[in-house]
C-alpha cells in the first residue's frame, strides 16, 4: 500500500469515527475527530461540515464558508449555511438591548471682559487687589481737586505750609458761622488705606459623579449546542427506529444516510439513464467490496472503490472515471465521488436497507 492510500486510509477512518461520535451525540469526539482528518485532507469538505455541525453559530458559519470554498456546490454546505444563520439571527434576538451611556454636557464658565484704564478688554478676568489701589487713587485726585476749588482757605492753606495746619483743623471741626460750608466731603487723609481685599474663592463647579453603566447580563459563552433535527420520514418497510438505511432519490440525483427518522448526510450522485435506469424499491445490502471489478457491455473497470451491492448487478460504489455527478451517467450503479462513497461503506453494513424512488 502506498503512502497516498495509507493517508487516504486515514483521513477516511477519521471521518468515520467523527460522524459514528456524532450520531451518538459524542460533539467533543467528533470534533477531535473532525479536526484530525481536516489536519490530514484540508482540500476536502466532509470534515468542515463535521466541525460546523458542532459548533456555535458563528464558528458553523467559518467552517461552512470553508466547505463551500472548496466545493462551491456543495448543497450540504449550502444547507448548512441556511441552518447556521437562522441559529446566528435566534441567537441576537434573545440577547437584551443594552442602553447608551449619554453624559449630559457640562456648561463652560461664563467668560467676562474687563476694560482696564488706558487698557485694552482682556480675555480673563484680573484680580481685584490690583483694580482697587488704582481706583482710590483716582477718587483721592478727583476730591483733592473737588476740595481746591471749591474752598479758598485751603488753597491758601498750601500757598504757606504753616496754615496747613490750620486749614486741615478748620475743615475738619465745624465752623459755628453763619456761612454756610459747602457739603461735607470726606477728607483723603481721613479715608483709610486700601487694604488688599482677597480674591473671592472660586466656588468648584460640581462635578458631575458618573452613573456606573449598566451591566448587560453576561453572555452565555456558546457552548456545543444539538444539532436541529430535520423533519421527519416515513422509515421504508422493515427499518426499526435506530436503525441506519439508506435513501436513492432518482429524481434529484441525491443519496441520503439516516439513522432512524435522523438524517445524517446527503450526497449529490449519478445513477442511471433513461436507456439504463436504476431499479426503484426497498432492497438491503447483501455484500460489500473495499474494491472490485465491475463490466458489462461495452465497459470495463478495474478496482472500482467501495462497493456495495443491493440488487443483482445494481450497486452503490466510488467512481474516478467522471466528475458529472448530478447527471444520470451510469449503467444503473448509484455513482458516488470516492470519498463520499468511503463515507457510506463506513456507514451501512450488509442488509442495510436501500430505498430506492423516484
């Protein structure tokens, strides 16, 4: 035996023991197995669609993607596909809304100008200790000159400065003549010096103390979760409810495995023309062949793969001489690829049932 067969033995035999572990609900030892055989034959579809059947609905869609790049007519992983997103799509309706966070907007401090004598408007707004001491001094030469006006003895008081004195003590005590003196303006020197008032304390603006979101309710991580069983066939006559059969569907070109009522796959096959169609009805599998010669008029095969015969010369069996497969080619033999027909000599033992229908 060559290296390829061994390989090919392989991969075979690990896709055997995926879809055995996966028909007993084993999802963990059909994954390692499934795993295996991807490792070993990546270019081929069977194991994706093994790893996608036990996966979450998001992982189903990756390995399904993959199945489909490398046979973009595959309708198992088209199929497949529907099943992942509509499992995708139950999953983001179950799952609770969760709500914005929105802070509300905290308003800037109010800017103010202040126009400073002989200044121009500044942006910030400059302390008072420095606006006060100019703003007496302006007062205090305003009254001086309200004061030298307005009363003489003062202006002569400081043409001498002996009558300072004098002068000062005058306007300071009333005067009991009758002249009336004019208004009572506070003295400069009697007006204390400014003291530095302090700045107001800036009063912090509150800051607003952020509400903790709210915590979504976690997410169940996706666990293995059971395969969406399709809808259920009438089992052909003789065919307990655990048991494996085998279905030919002439119309569509298609050959199923089930276990029971359970479909476990599907294969797109080539059975026979018009001129030697496939013989209908409920036969079971009377012997197999991991290889055997198959002729008849006009043809001849030598070590056609994985044979199994259910009625006189009409057979399921691995086919390398077309690739047409959903097209009526054969002599009346169910042709299936190599590898799917591998699959299903693994799968059906003799007196497996094979219904056979249009």
């Amino acid at each position: 035996m060559t290296a390829t067969e061994e390989a090919q033995l392989a991969v075979q035999f690990a896709l055997s023991q995926a879809g055995k572990a996966l028909q007993r609900g084993q999802k963990r030892e059909a994954r390692r197995w499934a795993e295996q055989a991807a490792a070993l034959a990546p270019h081929r579809e069977e194991p994706w669609l093994i790893l996608a059947a036990v996966a979450s609905p998001k992982a189903s869609i990756a390995y399904l993607q993959e199945a489909l790049r490398i046979n973009p007519q595959s309708l198992r992983a088209r199929k497949g596909m529907d099943w992942a997103l509509q499992r995708l799509n139950t999953q983001a309706e179950m799952r609770p809304p969760s709500a914005p966070l929105r802070a509300s907007p905290v308003p800037p401090p109010p800017r103010r100008n202040i126009r400073v004598a002989g200044g121009t408007p500044a942006d910030q707004v400059r302390p008072r200790s420095v606006i006060l001491p100019g703003f007496a001094a302006v007062l205090f030469v305003i009254l001086l000159a309200a004061i030298w006006f307005s009363t003489p003895t003062l202006s002569q008081a400081f043409a001498a400065p002996q009558m300072a004195a004098v002068a000062m003590a005058e306007l300071a005590t009333p005067s009991p003549s009758a002249t009336p003196l004019p208004t009572e303006t506070p003295q400069p020197t009697q007006t204390p010096a400014p003291t530095s008032t302090p700045l107001p304390t800036t009063t912090a603006l509150p800051t607003e103390t952020p509400s903790p979101p709210p915590t979504d309710t976690p997410e169940p991580t996706p666990t293995e979760e059971p395969t969406e069983a399709p809808p259920l066939v009438a089992l052909p006559e003789g065919v307990g409810s655990d048991e494996h059969w085998i279905d030919v569907d002439l119309g569509n070109q298609l050959t199923s495995a089930y276990d029971g009522t359970d479909l476990v796959a599907t294969f797109v096959v080539s059975t026979g023309t018009w001129q030697t169609p496939t013989v209908t009805g409920v036969y079971r599998v009377y012997v197999k062949y991991r290889y055997a010669d198959m002729s008849g008029p006009g043809y001849y095969l030598a070590n056609v793969p994985y044979v199994m015969y259910f009625y006189q010369g009409y057979g399921i069996h691995g086919t390398y001489w077309h690739n047409n497969f959903g097209t009526p080619m054969s002599h009346g033999c169910v042709n299936l690829t190599i590898d799917d027909a591998g699959w299903m000599f693994d799968f059906a033992d003799v007196g497996t049932v094979v219904n056979v229908h249009n």
